[in-house]
C-alpha cells in the first residue's frame, strides 16, 4: 500500500455510476437514497466531460474519449447541477470519485492544436500505444509542462467540487512516477481515495486499490469454457502471498465486462453475489447489477438505464446480504481461507476467520443442490459448533469429525456465522 494509505479499506462498497444512461446528474441526485440503502458508501462516476467528435465511436462515442479534462458535458448537467450532487452525496456520508483518464485523450483533444508536443508523435502524426483505440491518442509523459497540467487538472476538480478521489483508468500505461507526484502534491490538499485499474502490485506504490482483474480474468475464461472453477477460486490462496495484505477491488461486472447475469443463470445470481461479497477487499458493483439486469449498457451509443426491468425482490436480497457484510467485521476484515471440499468443480467453501469470529460460506455455483463435504483441517476436528444461518435466519448446528471433515446438505447456498 502506498505510505498513507487508510487502513479498513475493506469497508469500502463503491457503486460505478454512468451518469449518461442515468439520464444526466439530477436523475442521480433523485436516485441517492435508494443507492445508499444498498449499503453503498462511496460512489464513482465514470468520465463526466465532453466526448470528442472526430473517430467517434458510435452517435455519442466513449465517455473515455475526452475532449476537455476541466469541463462537464452539457447533456448532464451543469456545473452547479454536478455541485449540488456531490453536496448531497456527501450530506448522505457518501465519497465521491471521478473517473481520471490520463494516458489518452480524444482525437480532437482542445490541447492538440495549443500543445502539439504534448502527445507521442509518429511520422503519421499524433498516435496511440494500442492500436484499436482509433478515437484517442496517447500523452508523452516525458514532457513537463503537460505533467504538470494533469496535476493542476485534479487540484482543479478537488477545489472546485470537493471530490474526495479518483478511479484512474488503465493507470498502469501511465508512468507510475507521475502518480507518485500526483498524490504527494494533492495530499497537501485532502485525503484522498486513489484507486488503480490495474492489477499490477507495483501499482501499490502510488494506490491505494488495484482492480481484482488477475482473479477475475480466470473467471471469466471459466464462463467461456476455457478454465475450471477450481483454478479461479485456488487463485484467492495465491493472492494472499502475492500482494501480501495489498486490498483488491472485487467485482463481478463493470462497465469494460459482461454483466454477471449474462453469464450465470438467475437461479445461481445469489449463490454468485454473496460469494462476492464474502470475499477479502473492497467491493465494485455496477449500476443496475443490483436489479440483476442482463443487458450490458452501450458506452458507446444512446442508452438508458431502466432499472423497472430489473428484479426487485434481487434488489431486497443484494441489500441484506451487503449490510450484512457492513455489520459483521469478520465479514470484511477476517482473514479468508479457501477450503477444500468434495465437489470443487462446481461448489465454493469459504471461511473468514478473526479472533473467535468466523464466518463460513458453501455455495454450489453451478448445477443442482447436493451435498458439500468441506475439510477444515486439523484445527477444527472434533468440534461441534452452534451457528446462525444467514439465509434462512435460523440456528444451524452442525458437527466437524475427527478428520476435520463437515458435510452439509446446500440447496443454494450457505452462509454461517458463529464465535469458537
């Protein structure tokens, strides 16, 4: 982590808003209370500036295609409408991020014609490190003054509008020395979030997060038939010694990806969503993955989000299962264990452990209910324990042999709670 980096990070449940399939900032300011009620404390707004016009991508084109860092787009709003919703968030104790896109802007980008040599240049002209990406091209980091004004350009939005911090997009194309300077000069001004996406450790130097995208790349070449389910949930134990106490942003779906209901059957979204937040981090969840929505919103084309679609009895049950992890410590911060059972191509056993706290997880991810043979160890044999089902809201007894060894009879999934 980096040197001040806040500690509990884990307490973190940040709600990724595409203000523009919201229907601009008021339709988000009225949807405040609702996205509170969640159990969300932090939320994060994709990028809220003009989109530029030239190799446009789609009618309105990405959001990641920026014309101008220090202006709002005007078919969300205005300045004052952008205050007003940050005031209210924060009145609510909820943080407000801003997307930073700092390693490329839009082809007609307003400091192209001004600073010309701010931008890496081929014999072609202005270009770009990844060559799909036609809509932008690339900054030269290597230049002064233009590192210069990207600072100045987040002491802007801090000043002006009290962000509290920012999600930097593919921040690992960017010079990590430039976010080590971009977070020392702005520690002068507020304590701030910083969250890397990324899934490089060395990015901890400068952030404070980094994206689970080195778990959640397994996963999803699972969905696609490519991996087994146990080679995504071993990944956890490699995570622990890889990162060494490094926190990941967890998430089932974003804005880049599929939604979790596209790959998953709405029988199986529970079983799926309480194994996410189960697990040791920080939370991600996407605006309308709350509804179960289907439907991968177009970043790139007029789209609205229409949240009477979605499932609403889902919505009651992703808000229980995401306070419960707000109340319960061992929930966020126990250590998590994978445990091994009987049936791992299809089912999840997870433990998270704190002083004589622990919390046990039995989810049967894919395929129909059966029984869970769940070894946890030497530590644990011969010992009958006394718990509380989280699901159900009952008592749940259940012994653990002379081997170590539990069986449990999982419909769906199981959630337990007890104190040793």
């Amino acid at each position: 982590m980096a040197l001040d980096t806040e500690k509990k990070l884990e307490d973190l449940v940040v709600y990724e808003v595409f203000a523009r399939a919201y229907g601009g900032f008021k339709k988000v300011e009225d949807d405040l209370e609702r996205i509170k009620s969640l159990g969300v404390n932090t939320i994060w707004f994709m990028p809220i500036h003009p989109v530029g016009k030239l190799n446009r991508k789609g009618n309105l084109g990405s959001p990641y295609a920026i014309r101008d860092y220090r202006k709002i787009d005007e078919s969300l709003g205005n300045a004052g409408d952008f205050k007003n919703l940050v005031s209210k968030a924060h009145k609510m104790g909820m943080k407000v991020l801003m997307d930073v896109v700092f390693n490329h802007m839009a082809t007609d980008s307003v400091l192209l014609e001004e600073h010309p040599d701010w931008f890496m240049r081929d014999e072609n002209g202005p270009t770009r490190k990844v060559a799909d990406w036609t809509d932008v091209i690339d900054f030269d980091f290597s230049n002064y003054d233009l590192v210069k004004y990207l600072i100045d350009t987040l002491k802007f939005w801090v000043k002006e509008y009290d962000i509290d911090g920012f999600r930097c997009d593919v921040a690992g194309l960017v010079p990590i020395s430039f976010w080590n300077r971009a977070r020392a000069e702005l520690s002068q001004m507020k304590k701030l979030l910083w969250i890397s996406e990324s899934k490089e450790l060395d990015m901890y130097q400068a952030f404070d997060l980094t994206y689970d995208y080195d778990s959640y790349d397994i996963l999803r070449a699972h969905f696609e038939g490519k991996t087994s389910l146990e080679q995504y949930v071993n990944h956890f134990e490699y995570q622990k010694s890889a990162f060494d106490g490094n926190v990941k942003l967890r998430f089932l779906e974003n804005h880049d990806q599929e939604r979790i209901a596209h790959y998953v059957s709405k029988e199986k979204l529970k079983a799926w969503t309480a194994f996410l937040f189960v697990q040791k981090g920080a939370i991600l969840i996407y605006n309308g993955q709350e509804f179960a929505l289907e439907e991968r919103p177009d970043i790139f084309n007029e789209y609205v989000l229409d949240f009477s679609k979605g499932n609403s009895d889902f919505q009651e049950f992703f808000s229980s299962m995401l306070n419960l992890r707000q109340r319960m410590p061992v929930m966020r911060y126990g250590e998590m264990y994978v445990l091994p059972n009987d049936s791992p191509h299809d089912s999840v056993s997870i433990l998270r452990k704190m002083n004589k706290y622990f919390l046990l997880y039995v989810g049967i991810l894919e395929g129909k209910a059966h029984k869970v043979k769940v070894k946890f160890g030497e530590e644990f044999k011969s010992t009958y324990v006394h718990a509380f089902d989280h699901v159900k809201g009952t008592p749940y007894t259940f012994g653990i042999d002379e081997k170590g060894d539990a069986v449990f009879n999982v419909e769906d999934f199981l959630l337990l709670s007890s104190v040793l």
